[in-house]
C-alpha cells in the first residue's frame, strides 16, 4: 500500500477491480422468485407459478385476478393459482428467502478496512498515530465465501420450491376434500328424509292403531340416528370448506365462493407409471437438495482445511508523526505491520472434525432421503392404483347394483309385492351406498395428488390410505 503514491494507475486498476468485484454481488428478489418458479414448473399439476406475483403482497391486480376466478365456481387449479398468489405462510417463507439473498450479496462484499486514530502527549512531546488495517484473509477468501453463500442461496431455493409445490398439492386435496365433504352431505340429506318419512309414517299408522309402538321406536331411532349423520356430514362440510379458505388466504366477501356440486369423473383409465423409483430419484427437489447439500459441504471442507492454522491475516499501514514543542521539531515515521494468529493451542482440528462431520451428516441424509423417496414412489403408486380400483368398482358395480335394486323394490310396492318399510329401507341404503362411492372418488383424486408429488415434487407427507367403510349393502331397517 505505501507504493501506491509512485504508480497512481495501478492503484486506480486495483480500486477498479475491487469495486466492480463488490458490484456483483446485490439483492435481487425478484431473481429469486424467478429461480423459484422455474423449479416449481411442471410440479404443480396443471398451473403453472407466476413468478412476477408469486409471495407478493396481494395488489390490486392480483385482487382483481382472484375475484375473477372466484366469479363461478371454483375448480381445483383456480384454488391452487389463487393459493399461489394469496397464501400468507408462502409470502413469508418467500420473504425469508430475500433475506437468504441479502446474506449471499453481504458474504460479496470487500471486507471493511478499519482505522484507527491514537494521540499521545508526554511533557512537551506530543505523537500522533494513524493506522489503516485491511482484512487480507477475507479479501482472499472473498471468492469462496461468495460462492458458498451463492450454494446456500440455491438450497434456499429448493426448499422454497418444494413448500410451492406442497401447497399447491394441500391445496388441490383440500379443494376434493371440501366438494366431496359438500356432496357427502347433499346425500345424507336424502337419506334422512327417506327415514323422516318412514318414521311419520309410522306415527300415522300407530294412531290409526295398525302400527306397534315398538316398531315406531325403531324407526324414531333410525330417524335420530339420521339426523346425527346429517349433522356431522354439514359440519365435515363446513371444516373441509374452512381449511380451503385458509389455505387461499380469504377473508370477507372473498371467503363466501362456491363450490362444484360434484367431483370430477374418474379417467378412462389409471396412469401407467413406469420406473417411478428413478423417476423419483431424477426428479425429486428434495433429492436433489441433499445432493447438492452434500456437494457444497464437501467442497467447503477443503477451504476450512486450508484455513485450519491460519484463519486471520491483517495488514496495516501505519503513519506515526511526533511532535516536540520545546524544540520545535516534527517528524514522520511511516511502514507497514503484518499481524496473524500463531497456531499455539488451536491448531484448527476441531473446525476440520466439525467441518468432517457435517459432510458424514449431509451423506447419511443422501441415503435417507434416496431410500424414502423410492418407498413413497412404491406407496403412492400402489395407493392410486388401489383408490381407482375401488373407486371404479363403486361406480360400476355398487352404485348401479343399489340403483336397479331401489328401482325394482319400488315397482314392486308399487305392485303391492313389497311393504313401504322395504321401499323405504332400500332407499335409505342407496344414499349410503353413494356417500361410500362419493368417498372412493375422493380419495383416488387424493392419491392422484399424491402420486404426482411423490414422483416429481418432494415428499407428499402422510399418503393418503383406504378406510373401512361400511358396507354398501348395510341397512338398519330394523327387519322390515
């Protein structure tokens, strides 16, 4: 530094190349969004993110947009785009990762030289020290600390993603949750009139002395019962209608959107998936995430090997001028100091043994997620597989089956071949039977979501499982 007086174009060089060098490192947001997006891509269904309002603050043209898809009733991809746009936990993880951003233009930028100013007086000498420290390690070191920051900027972004991807997957299954849970209850309905009607039926005929009171009592029971099921189906309704909201992040107004009135229809046939295990090891962010965690650490064990006995380096430019007012003289001593620490006591095997560790640590994480990444690919797989087969049989066999069934009984009463109990009894049947078909939809749309997060996104969490149902068969008409 102190012969940069004699060549004035190298210092301005050096100055230059420093600046430009701190330049590249700035915040940049909506870069990040943009990473972000691009991930997502193709993982979220059939919606694609918007990168320019993706975990902004709503304005008035995203308010705009959402009314607009809240007009009619509101699909599934409409509910994940809004999700998308509106969510307030997305918004924030977004918003932490600005600040993974800032900390990756912070770790870009030249280290601060330091100064310091001392003035000492002794009888009539006065010294003045002047002393400019730069950071010569850090300067060194600005390169791979930039570049590890950049590394973890890159996590940040894949961990973002994948929360893209599971809310847009929460969002898609509660949306079949709350429709299915909307039409469940539309059929209980059904069925607690058909019993409502069975029992002031029998009511009538126990005043007209035709009818016992035992048998009223179980049809009064059967009627409570009824209305119990109806009760719980509306509130099931309401809860599945409330966890959609929240996901969207409505309130007001906004929060009083409708729903289809039915699921959509099974395919044609179940996806053939193929070499889903590499599929899943391919295209998994969160495999991808371990890997590249691992790459990063074990590229940065090198560094922390090579700074394991050195880890400070200042240099600094001293200017000492002492003055002597009895005699009235003044002189300047001018140089340089080096100053680093000696590697006495810590010889820096602890940082190696830590910086070890977390690569051990980053590769046991590889294996485990490579391992859970197959087996959810397995399982959600088969779990499609099984969801449509039950859906389809209910569709094909059950539900059509219960519907000849309830018409013959009807021709049948109507030929007074059959009592009004059995008419009664085989309707309130078929409404069961369409509840646990509504049901089996259901959760093949879920497996569906599944499935596809599994082998392209990340870990879908808990897979959704086949529940026991009641048969559809299954009648307490009590004997009639």
């Amino acid at each position: 530094m102190i012969f940069l007086r004699k060549q004035p174009h190298r210092a301005l060089l050096t100055a230059g190349l420093l600046a430009t060098l701190a330049g590249c490192a700035s915040v940049a947001p909506q870069a990040g969004r943009e990473a972000v997006a691009a991930l997502a891509q193709g993982r979220t269904a059939n919606v694609t993110p918007d990168a320019a309002a993706l975990g902004r603050a709503p304005e008035a043209d995203t308010v705009r947009q959402i009314d607009t898809l809240l007009a009619t009733p509101l699909t599934a991809d409409a509910a994940v785009r809004i999700a998308l746009l509106n969510n307030p936990g997305l918004q924030a993880r977004l918003a932490a990762l600005q600040v993974s951003d800032a900390d990756r233009a912070q770790a870009g930028q030249l280290p601060n030289p330091h100064f310091a100013f001392g003035r000492l007086l002794e009888g009539d000498q006065l010294a003045l020290e002047r002393t400019l420290r730069f950071d010569v390690l850090g300067l060194l070191t600005l390169p791979w600390r930039l570049q590890w920051q950049e590394r973890q900027q890159a996590l940040a972004q894949l961990e973002v993603a994948q929360d893209v991807i599971r809310l847009a997957a929460d969002t898609r299954k509660a949306w079949f949750h709350a429709v299915a849970a909307q039409q469940t209850a539309a059929y209980t309905a059904d069925a607690r009139e058909a019993t409502a009607a069975a029992a002031e039926l029998a009511r009538r005929m126990v005043g007209a002395g035709n009818f016992s009171r035992y048998r009223q009592a179980r049809e009064q029971l059967q009627l409570a019962d009824a209305a119990a099921q109806e009760a719980r189906a509306r509130q099931a309704a309401f809860s599945a209608g409330e966890q959609l909201t929240r996901l969207l992040g409505l309130w007001g107004t906004q929060a009083q959107f409708t729903l289809p009135e039915r699921l959509p229809d099974l395919p044609a046939a179940p996806t053939e998936a193929r070499d889903i295990e590499a599929q899943a090891l391919r295209e998994r962010l969160d495999v991808r995430a371990a890997l590249d965690e691992h790459r990063h650490l074990a590229a940065a064990q090198g560094l922390t090997r090579a700074t394991g006995y050195v880890n400070a380096l200042d240099v600094s430019v001293k200017r000492n001028t002492g003055f002597d007012n009895a005699a009235g003289t003044r002189n300047t001593a001018r140089g340089w100091e080096l100053e680093l620490p000696l590697p006495m006591f810590d010889h820096g095997s602890a940082r190696n043994a830590r910086a070890e560790g977390l690569v051990l640590q980053a590769a046991g994480r590889v294996r485990d997620v490579a391992v859970r990444a197959r087996s959810e690919a397995r399982e959600a797989y088969h779990g499609y597989r099984s969801a449509f087969e039950l859906a389809r049989h209910y569709r094909d066999e059950i539900v059509p089956l219960r519907r000849f069934l309830n018409e013959e009984t009807g021709l049948r009463y109507n030929g007074m071949l059959l009592s009004v109990w059995d008419w009664l009894a085989d309707t309130r049947a078929q409404a069961l039977a369409v509840a646990s078909a509504i049901e089996a939809q259901r959760d093949f749309w879920i497996a569906d979501t599944d499935l596809h997060t599994a082998l392209t996104g990340t870990s879908p969490g808990a897979l959704a499982t086949l529940r026991a149902a009641p048969p559809a068969g299954a009648s307490n008409s009590g004997g009639h």
